[in-house]
C-alpha cells in the first residue's frame, strides 16, 4: 500500500441554480486575457445539451480518455506512439474554434457616437480573434435553460447512446422534458490521459495534493493533451502557443482557501476535502474489463483515514499528520466512501476522476407535486425514482458508465433523508421507513443532512495549507517594498502586459495581500455583526 493524498471536490447538483457565478469569477480570476477569450476552465451546462465544446463526451469523434488494448493493458484512445509521431505536427483530431465558440464583443461605440439620423444605432457583434464583424451562431452557453432544445437536443451524445442501445427516446416537449445544470472543471483525475500523451512532459500531477498543471515553461505547444482529454478542459492559447487548463486555484489551496469557484458559489454546492488512497491500486482499478465495474474500483482506491494501519502507512509515505487529520474531517470523503451519494463524471473514460457530482433529486419532486400526489413522502418518492421523465439511465451514462445501480442507490437515500426531515421538522412521527430502506443509519441520515442543506464554510472547505511552517512564506515570500516580486528588470511584470490580465504585473497597482482573502472568509464565517473582523 502506497498512500497518497488528493484535493478533491464534490458537487450537489440539487443546489445549483445556473447562474453562473462561477464560471464569471473563474473566468476573470485566470483567463481574462489575450489569447484564452474562448477558454472557460469552469462552466455551467444544461443537460440535456451538447455541453463545451459541443458534443465533447462523443470519444468516438474527439479520441479522448483510455481504452483497453487486445491484451488488457491501458492505451490512450488517441493512438499509440507511432501513431501520435506520425500526427505530432499536425493533430488532426482537435476541436476547432466553431466546436468552442468564436468569442465576440460589440461595437458599443456605435451607441454614442453615430450621427443623427432617422435609424437607431446597433451595437453589432465583432470577433474577438480576428476583429471583423461576424453573425453570431454558437457560444459555450448556447444550451442553458433548454435553449434550442427541440433543435439540437438530439446532438446530446447521451440522448443519442440511450436512442441508440436501448431505444430510450427523451422528449424534447415543453410539457415532457426537465433539466438540471452540470458545472464542469478539470476532474484532476488520478490517472490523467493528458499527462501521459503530452510528448513534452509538460503536465504532471503534483505529488503532494492530487493537482495536475502544465509547466508553460516545458510546453510546446503540440495539443495532444487537448485531444487526449475526454472532458475537453485542456486548452490551448493562441497567443501564447501554450497549453493551459484549470488549476484548481493552487495558489489558495495551498494556503488553506477554497478555489474561486467554491468560494463564489451561490448555491454552496461545492465541497472541498482531502482524500487519502492507494497509488497501486490506481493502474489495476482503471484496468477492470467491464465499464460498469469501474465505479466500485476507484472507491476500492480511497482509503479510510480513520483506520489506524493506514495512518500509520500515510506517515510513512511522507503526509503531514495535519493532512491526515483533514482527511478524517473531509466532507468529500464523507460523501463519496461514507455516504455514497457523489458519482464520478463519465468513469468509463478509465482517468478515475476526482470531481465526483450528487445527482439531482429535486426534478423528482417537481414531477410529483405536478400530478397532484405529495412530491416530499417516502412512498411516493421511491415510486417515483424509475419514472424519471429523463429516465434513470441518462443519469447513469453521465456517471456510473450506464449501470443504474449506484445512482438508484444515491437517489432512494436522499430521498429517505427528505421524508425522514420532513417528518421531523414538522412535529409527526418520525418516518423511518425510507432510511431502513437504505444502508444509512439515522445518526447518518442527520450527519448527512447537516453536509447537505447546513454546512457552514469550515464544513465545506477542510483544506490543509501545504506546509504549516511555510504558509506565511506562501503567502508574501520575498516581496519588496515597492510592489510585486515579479516586477524585476526583465520580469513579467516589467512588461506593459503581465500573464495574468491586460493590466497585471505592474509596478503602479498596489499590491493584494492573501490576508484579504483570510478577513473575506472570516467576514462570510461570521453569525453575528459582533463577529465581523
């Protein structure tokens, strides 16, 4: 047994609202820049929908992820090594900007400065690749809410596998159809295809939290990893010739903060923990025949951190006991190994990712209440969960590789939560028969509810700082007086542009102190004004 430690994140797909919020703080935290226009490394998608860029998950098309060879062994899908020597100077199995979407601004100007005349001015859109004026027909949001639906619905390469295989039709109706939204990052998976298609060995997985990043430094710009990716976050900047992706905000992780998106979420929905597994059950566990079993062998992966034999290996391999200590406090781990409610995204792409989703149960609800029969009681939930109007089996292609099990398994104990709660909150006798329908006692009915629905932010976050000792010189290590570290005569920010945004990386701004950040989570920690920092 070999252990190491992972960041790693949860999402209830119950809360999220779709707003956005996160994808808008992302955007302008890492790629409001030159170059990265297009690239969103969070994004927000109504599924049923094509998502960013369209139609990603069709590996037959875009080659991405891992497959078994004739002998059993892992392979990248992409094609061997010959094979990506022979293409390594012109990939052709690469998205192109119409797939993302050509980003556009408007001519503002237009509004304020046309003549006088008998017409109104328009603010007509122009491309911010090339600057012309261009018709706007796609963007990475042009699914949301449904938009389109009834058009483009069927491209959803899970609605086309469930018409296809098991001749499961989704209706695409007004009256006949829901929808739920689905935030995507990179999963920072354990065994990431990106990395082991990169020719440079520019991506690598950080030893010490589970984050895979490129070193632009190594890179050179040849995009396997783009095509090598099954979930489509590795991106490329064409101002830069770099390969860029999400990094899951490393530089607040390692100081004990959320990333962005968690910290900005509306819904608090995100759930940020540490955890513990065998690095040598990782290659075994991608490599089990059948995609349906793919599911129980990463959680096989995930260690306890409260059996003694595996802190005492954690030790030895080298995790601070501060690591070991967060581990048993992860919400992360208590939702995917204790509670079994979170499922990975897409497991058959065998990268055993580390973004693991709660399915949506609320449009359960919705549907009952609609006929009129009470959508909140045990009985009529469980009934319910098979006639989904999107079935069962469109929940169980995005998370489980189609096996219905585990997802009917995540759904029934929410559900059992719901009435068990409401029962409760109302003052009636305690309906336990939902619970004892699941493998949840009701201590763990109420552990789960208080992480679901009243979480407060050290709750959701249980983030280590990388090294104790070494957090203040994290945060401000060797800066002058005078501004930014990196403002040095030939430094990035001696440029009129820094890496990080048209106006980073000058002397003039002021410098931001993390500890901004400290007193912002202190101020949003605080339950009285008497609280506030």
């Amino acid at each position: 047994m070999r252990v190491m430690a992972q960041i790693a994140m949860v999402m209830n797909l119950d809360k999220c609202i779709g707003c956005h919020t996160c994808s808008v703080t992302c955007k302008e935290t890492w790629t409001n820049r030159t170059g990265m226009e297009y690239v969103w490394f969070n994004n927000v998608e109504t599924r049923p929908g094509q998502g960013y860029p369209r139609r990603y998950e069709d590996q037959e098309k875009w080659r991405g992820g891992w497959v078994l060879n004739r002998r059993g062994a892992l392979t990248l899908k992409q094609g061997g090594r010959l094979k990506k020597l022979a293409t390594i100077f012109s990939n052709p199995v690469l998205p192109t900007l119409k797939d993302y979407y050509e980003p556009w601004t408007y001519e503002y100007r237009n509004l304020t400065d046309a003549p006088l005349g008998d017409d109104f001015p328009v603010a007509t859109p122009r491309s911010l690749v090339s600057g012309k004026p261009m018709k706007i027909e796609w963007s990475s949001n042009w699914d949301d809410d449904l938009g389109g639906a009834p058009e483009h619905g069927g491209d959803d390469p899970v609605v086309a596998k469930l018409r296809d295989e098991i001749g499961k039709k989704i209706a695409f109706t007004f009256d006949e159809t829901f929808m739920f939204y689905l935030p995507r990052i990179c999963e920072h998976c354990l065994n990431p295809a990106c990395a082991a298609a990169c020719p440079s060995g520019a991506i690598y997985k950080r030893e010490e939290d589970g984050i895979v990043l490129v070193d632009q430094d190594g890179c050179r710009g040849w995009r396997q990893c783009v095509t090598a990716c099954p979930y489509k976050k590795v991106y490329f900047n064409h101002r830069t010739g770099k390969a860029e992706k999400c990094t899951l905000c490393y530089p607040r992780i390692e100081v004990g903060l959320p990333t962005v998106c968690s910290e900005t979420c509306v819904g608090r929905l995100r759930y940020l923990g540490v955890i513990l597994y065998d690095a040598d059950k990782v290659t075994a566990a991608a490599s089990v025949p059948d995609d349906k079993d793919l599911y129980a062998a990463q959680l096989d992966c995930f260690l306890d951190p409260e059996d003694p034999e595996v802190a005492r290996a954690a030790e030895r391999d080298g995790i601070a006991h501060d690591w070991i200590e967060a581990a048993r406090r992860s919400p992360v781990h208590a939702l995917i190994s204790t509670y079994k409610v979170a499922l990975p995204l897409h497991p058959e792409y065998r990268t055993l990712p580390m973004v693991w989703y709660i399915p949506p149960l609320s449009p359960v609800v919705e549907a009952l209440t609609e006929t009129g029969f009470d959508g909140e009681d045990a009985g009529n939930l469980f009934g319910a969960i098979d006639a989904l109007r999107i079935p069962l089996e469109y929940l169980a292609e995005l998370f489980t590789a189609g096996d219905t099990g585990p997802v009917r398994a995540s759904l029934e104990k929410l559900a059992a939560m719901r009435a068990y709660l409401r029962s409760v909150n109302l003052g009636r006798e305690p309906d336990t028969a939902g619970v004892r329908a699941t493998d949840l006692t009701l201590e763990q009915v109420d552990a789960l509810y208080r992480l679901l629905a009243l979480a407060k932010y050290e709750e959701r976050y249980v983030i280590p700082t990388a090294a104790l000792g070494d957090a203040r010189r994290l945060e401000e290590s060797a800066l002058p007086d005078d501004g930014c570290s990196l403002d040095h005569d030939g430094g990035p920010g001696a440029y009129e542009q820094g890496p990080f945004g048209d106006d980073s990386g000058r002397r003039s701004l002021p410098l931001v102190s993390l500890e901004t950040f400290h007193l912002r989570s202190r101020r949003q920690r605080a339950d009285k004004e008497s609280e506030l920092p």
